[in-house]
C-alpha cells in the first residue's frame, strides 16, 4: 500500500492558544503575510505549511491555564525567516498597523550573524515569535 504524500514533508510545530477564533485571525494573516499555504482548517485549529514544507499548527487548548510564560523551561521563542530585510520592516509596520505587541522593533544583532536582522512580537497568548533576515 502506497504511502500518501505528506502535507509537511519536513515535519511541524504545534501552538496551541487560549482563543482558536483570535489566534486563526492573527496566524493567518501573518502567514497570508508570509506567503505560506493553508493546508487544513477546522473549527479547532487551522495549520499552515512553509514554501520548503514545514508545517505550523495552531490549535485550540484543552486546559484553561495558559502554560507560557517568557523564559521559563519550554519554548522561549519561535523564528520565521525572512525574504529580505525589507520583509522585516514590512512586518513591523504591518504589526503597528494590527496593534500586535511588540517585543523589539527591528534592529540589527550582530551578535548572532554579521548581517542578522530581526523584530521580535507576541501572538494573543503573549508567545515571542520573531521574524528575521540573515
């Protein structure tokens, strides 16, 4: 029996929010953003694939408690590359424009790469997410 072809051939990452109906419009507009593909959508959840195949899905939580807290053991933040350094920039005005939290507007951290460029921002559930170019 012939294995049928994966929606995200290099694997996914599972966010699971507060809010699925808040969440569904602020992932998809930052992935419609980001020219990622919708791959699957439910009442629950809704899940995206990148141009190289990896897939992010957003679901609602089971559990009421909000488990995330900045710095704590688990995910500290999740990155999503850039096009361009421009595409940085676009984001954050997109952002502003949104009224999304903003961790770190757009700077340079040469710390990391000679040429890294990023902006660092909260989902509804306050997870840092980042947008980089490097």
């Amino acid at each position: 029996m012939k294995k049928p072809e994966s929606k995200d051939p290099l694997g996914h990452i599972k966010i699971v929010v507060k809010n699925i109906k808040k969440s569904k419009k602020f992932y998809q507009n930052f992935f419609e953003f980001l020219n990622y593909k919708k791959i699957s959508e439910k009442p629950y959840g809704i899940a995206y694939v990148t141009p190289n195949g990896f897939g992010i899905w957003i679901a609602q939580a089971e559990h009421k408690k909000p488990a995330y807290k900045f710095s704590a053991p688990g995910l500290h933040h999740l990155c999503f590359k850039a096009k361009t350094k421009k595409q940085v920039d676009w984001l954050y005005k997109f952002l502003i424009k949104n009224k999304v939290k903003i961790y770190d507007i757009p700077a340079h951290y040469p710390e990391y790469t000679p040429e890294y460029y990023a902006v660092f921002f909260a989902d509804p559930d306050g997870i840092k997410l980042e947008l980089a170019w490097y």
